[in-house]
C-alpha cells in the first residue's frame, strides 16, 4: 500500500505542466517545513545507538520530519466537527 502523500502541494488548474511531472507532494512540503524536534527527540530505539555519530543525528533529524509530515496529513483526514 503506498502511504498518502497528500496530493500535489502546488495544483495549477487547466495548466498544462511543462515538465509533465506532479511536483512536490503535500508530505513533502510538510516535512520540509516540519518545526525543530520537541526537545528529547531520538528517533527510533535502534536509532538510539548511533545518535553519538552525525549520521545518526541526521537520520533523527529526518525521521522526526517525516513523522511530522505524517502527522499533520492524518490532522487533514480528521472530520471537522
């Protein structure tokens, strides 16, 4: 199943698009804008180990960006009652 990526970020209507591609998608430009991490922010437990190399901080840093896109795509399915 592919995970939901919200669509086009960017749609222009009844424009064709002169590369013939869909752009950047809603999660991208989500994660993108994501906030710094909440302050604790590890990651995952097996991140865990290796958060004492830069590596492992940037993976953090782009697991949290991506928990975040997720996270404001599933507030946009929610019923607005």
């Amino acid at each position: 199943m592919a995970k939901n990526d919200g669509g086009t970020a960017f749609p222009v209507v009844g424009v064709p698009n002169a590369c013939d591609c869909p752009g950047m998608s809603l999660r991208d430009y989500f994660a993108a804008h994501a906030p710094q991490p909440p302050t604790g922010w590890t990651g995952t437990a097996p991140m865990l180990e290796r958060l004492s190399r830069a590596d492992g901080q940037i993976a953090a840093l782009m697991e949290w960006r991506w928990f975040y896109a997720d996270a404001m795509l599933a507030e946009r399915e929610k019923d607005p009652e």
